[in-house]
C-alpha cells in the first residue's frame, strides 16, 4: 500500500531494517524507534471498533482498511519486555498454532493486540468507506 507507514509496538523488533521507511514507535525507549508513546488497547478498541463512525467523521482522509485482533496467550506469558518468561522455546510453535486457530473466535474476546490499517487518500468530496477487511 503507497504512502508512509506508522508501526506501533516497535520497540522488540527489527522491521526498519527490512522497511527503512517506516515510523516505529514504542512505549519505551530504544536506540532505533523514531518516537516513544503510549499504547494502550483501550483506545484502539474504542477508535476503530466501538466509535468507528466518530473517528470517520473526524478524520474524512482516512479509510479504515482492516482491524484485527490478536495475541492471546503468548503476549502475556512471554513476559513481555521481561528477562523472564512461562513459554519454554520449544513450546513457542506450538502456542502460535493454537493461537492461529483460536484467534478468529477468541480474539474479539481475549485478544492482547490490535492490527489497524489505515489508507490515507487523496483529497477528494467524495465519501469513501470501503467495507472492512478482516485479516483473520
């Protein structure tokens, strides 16, 4: 999708060395993010699920492309940012099957973690709401 790309969470990762691009951002610092900030899932939750015609109205250059929810048992279990964590490594494959196959049913329930999508477009008087794309 063209335009600039803003990457909440950044801050366990490496995507900018695959997408220089990109704007990472975290709740803590690191060397490599662009800017610290919080992430809370309340208000994705109510930004782009519960008051999804609000934020439209608000901010008419944007469609809302995809939302979806995920990270149900190895977010929390891993610790986090934490030296320690419950998920010995060879377990690891074995919670993001589950996962995989939980998350369609349990993720509007449980999920951790929220993917939005956001496409920006140009300038126009035309409304645009394309239907929302699950990415479950």
């Amino acid at each position: 999708m063209p335009g600039s790309t803003l990457e909440i969470g950044g801050g366990s990762g490496n995507f900018k060395e695959f997408a220089p691009h990109v704007v990472s951002t975290d709740v803590l610092f690191a060397p490599w993010l662009d800017s610290v900030c919080d992430a809370n899932q309340a208000v994705p939750t109510l930004m782009f699920l519960r008051q999804r015609e609000r934020f439209m109205e608000k901010f008419p250059g944007f469609n809302l492309y995809a939302v979806r929810r995920c990270g149900l048992f190895a977010a929390p279990l891993s610790g986090g940012f934490r030296k320690w964590s419950l998920i010995p490594a060879w377990a690891v494959p074995i919670i993001n099957r589950i996962e995989k196959i939980l998350t369609p049913v349990l993720g509007p329930l449980a999920a951790f973690r929220m993917l939005v999508i956001l496409e920006h477009r140009p300038e126009t008087h035309e409304p645009m709401n394309p239907p929302l794309v699950s990415l479950n």
